[in-house]
C-alpha cells in the first residue's frame, strides 16, 4: 500500500514489462476496461454483451472491438482466439438477488454463467477475475465455480469489497473473486483516485449540458411523499455517502440511489455524476442517440472502476513477488 499526503491512499503506478491481455466479458458500458486503464495492468483486447444499447455507448468510448452476441452462442475457437491472459467477468446477478427471488441456477438468467463455468472447465484461462452481488458466494451456482477452479487446479480468493473502504463516497458492496493458476496476491492493492466528496462528484460535471435540469428534477409532491424512505445528500456535506445507484434510478423512486438537495429542491444525480461516483473518467461521453432513462440503467448496472482496478491488481502484484 502506497501513502500521499495527508495519509490518503493514492494510486499505485505498475511498472510491469508486459501489459496483459484482458477479455471483457458481459461487458456492459466497459466499467472493467475503464479499470484496467486505471490499473495499468494491461488492456481490454475485446469485449462483449447481449446489449446494443451497452454497447453503443462502450464504443464510443473504447478502440477495441466491442460484440454484441450471447456469450453462449460463442464457440471456444472465439475465445482462444483471443490468447487472453485474464477473462474479466460480471455476469447478471438477478438470479442471486432477493428481488430475483434467489432462484439461483434455477434461473434461466443464470444460463450464461453456467455456460461461463463450463468453458472455464474446457478451456482454463491463465487467470479469471469476476463480480456479482453480495450473497452470490452462499449460492450453488458458487459452489459449482468454486469446484471447478480447484479441480482444475486455480488458486482463488474471494472478497467483499466496498468503494467507501477506500474513501469513495458511493456505497457498491460488491462480490468478487480472482483466480489464477500461478500466484496470487493476498488481498487486492488499494486504489484510491477521486472523488472524495460530493463537491468533488460535482465539480467534474460543472460544464455538463448533456441533461436538462427537468429532467433531473423531482416533483414537490414525489419528495414529499417519499422524504422518509430516500437517501438525500448536500453539496456541502463533505462526509455525505451516497446509496448504490441501480439500474432502477430514475424509474424506482426508493432503493435505487441518492439525491441531491439543492437552493430550489430535490434532484436526481445525472447519468454523468452517476459515472463519477463510480470512478469513471470525466472523459466518458454518453453518445446522443442513448435516452436519460438508457443511461441510468446501464450505468446502475455496471461497476466500480477504482475497486475493479484493485482486484485486477491482485494479479500483478503476485507477478512481481
Ligand atoms: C451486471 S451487468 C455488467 C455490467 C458491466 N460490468 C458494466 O461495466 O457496465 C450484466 C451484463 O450481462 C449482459 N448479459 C446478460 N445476459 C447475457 C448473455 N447471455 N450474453 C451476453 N451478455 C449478457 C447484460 O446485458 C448486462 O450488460
């Protein structure tokens, strides 16, 4: 671990000879690729999803190749074709969750992460890193990875890892697991670039014009009705922590993130500043054609970069022991 001043923990520079080669799969609007860039641990080579929508607005921000399939309907020749030295993996966690109603591998959601585990089984990649939610590590289908690696001869750790561990002020307690057939790090190296506030989330977007303010607005009678039930965050408040950000900000009203008190009410955090707590760069553009709505789910549905980059380090540090 690495210390700025003022005691923060600060960004640690990789110096490694070889930048590896990361496959990027269920790869949304590209948290993971955002990660690697962060970590420097090596780059996204290709990345895919079912989502056209994602994947719009991951090639407006990437220049590596980005797929729109079903992992499943993949053959194993498409994935060693890539010679990749890490598959990077965040499959859907609905069948994990209580609202999915914990139906595990029962859940025909669950369908592209069995197929996953299958090609893990066939195919061993060098090394594999993946997230899902918090719970995911008591189900079966967790079991059924877990049996897999070790038979294949993996070593793996597992954690739960939150944001706010390393002074980001977004909670996004998440599930995630590195895996390798060489060395491992014992815990994954702690990152901790900005925001540190709320301020600091705001700032980055000052200049945003993207969204209109009655987009972002909540309605005097919608605040007052739900007041008791919503995280409400100031600028001010340097010590404010918003709430997870799902794929359900801006059409579910409670549980699905924070809002910001502002000189003539309640808003809603934009699509942008969603990203900014997420650790994404200011650089992230969110092309035109993709809807308030679009952005709010998929930047709900991705991930922590900073955290991502920290569990990706897991791998370089035990190469460099
Ligand atoms: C939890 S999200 C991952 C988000 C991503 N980490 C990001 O940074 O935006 C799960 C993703 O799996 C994708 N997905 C679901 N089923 C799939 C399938 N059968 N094949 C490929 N992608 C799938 C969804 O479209 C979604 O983007």
């Amino acid at each position: 671990m690495k210390r700025g001043h003022h005691g923060r923990v600060v960004l640690c520079a990789f110096h490694y000879n070889r930048m590896m080669r990361i496959l990027e799969l269920f790869s949304g609007i590209g948290g993971a690729a955002a990660a690697a860039k962060l970590s420097n641990v090596g780059e996204v080579v290709a990345s895919v999803d079912i989502n056209e929508r994602a994947a719009t607005v991951l090639r407006a921000n990437c220049s590596h190749p980005v797929f729109v399939r079903e992992m499943e309907s993949l053959d194993d020749k498409w994935f060693e074709d890539w010679h990749a030295d890490i598959w990077w993996a965040s499959p859907p966690c609905q069948p994990f969750t209580r609202r999915g109603n914990m139906r595990d591998f029962n859940d025909a959601r669950a369908k592209p992460f069995l197929n996953l585990i299958d090609r893990i089984d066939r195919l061993g990649p060098p090394r594999i890193a993946l997230e899902n939610v918090p719970g995911f590590e008591r189900s079966q289908t967790a079991s059924r990875l877990r049996q897999t690696l070790a038979n294949a001869g993996y070593k793996y750790q597992e954690h739960l890892l939150c944001p706010t561990q390393i002074g980001i002020p977004n909670r996004r307690r998440r599930y995630y697991l590195v895996a390798a057939t060489g060395g491992l790090e014992c815990a994954p190296a702690p990152i901790s670039p900005e925001p540190r506030t709320v301020s600091e989330v705001l700032d980055r977007h000052s200049e945003d014009t993207r969204w209109r303010c009655d987009e972002l607005a909540v309605k005097q009678e919608t605040h007052r009705k739900y007041e008791s039930a919503i995280s409400i965050v100031e600028r001010e408040d340097d010590a404010a922590v918003t709430s997870c950000f799902t794929a359900a900000y801006g059409r579910s009203y409670v549980r699905s993130g924070s809002y910001l008190r502002t000189a003539t009410g309640v808003r809603r955090f934009s699509p942008s500043e969603v990203l900014s707590f997420l650790g994404f760069p200011s650089s992230y553009v969110w092309p035109d054609e993709i809807s308030i709505t679009a952005a709010w789910r998929l930047a709900g549905n991705s991930l922590s970069v900073p955290i991502v980059a920290n569990v990706l380090a897991s791998f370089i540090e035990a190469e460099q022991l």
